[in-house]
C-alpha cells in the first residue's frame, strides 16, 4: 500500500459520520487483537468513489477479535453488542 493511498483511505473513512466515531473509540472497546470487518470499510470507499452517501446501505459494523486465554462462549459474551 502506497504512503498516498493510505492517506487516501484514512480520509474517506473519517468523513464517514458512522465510521469515524468507531475508529476514534476503537481502543476504549480494549478487544485484544481486534479488528474492525473489512465490509464497512469496502463499502464506504465504495460509495465515495461513486458519489453515494458514504453510509448508504450499510446497515451494520462487524468487528472481530481473538482473546487466546478466553474462547469461552462466557468470555464471548462480555464483549457482545
């Protein structure tokens, strides 16, 4: 990936008035080794490079994450939505 094209991606996906606020709270969420699902963000370049609404038909945020000393359902649990 291009230093340009970072810097590109970073931008299209602060304007995104969903996605922004996840990414500025992402570490307060304290997942270990989580990661917001490349759908969202797919989407959201998606839709700017058409001129769409940057939200338009996303209808969720999926994130994933690995805790390797809890892959209990409980331990799940704690961090559902």
């Amino acid at each position: 990936m291009t230093l340009q094209f970072q810097r590109e991606l970073e931008s299209i996906a602060l304007a995104s008035l969903l996605l922004a606020p996840i990414i500025d709270a992402w570490d307060t969420l304290a997942l270990p080794d989580s990661w917001i699902a490349a759908g969202i963000i797919a989407q959201t370049v998606w839709n700017h490079r058409f001129g769409l609404p940057l939200m338009h038909v996303i209808i969720d945020v999926d994130s994933i994450y690995f805790d390797p000393h809890d892959l209990t359902e409980t331990g799940e649990a704690k961090h559902a939505a």
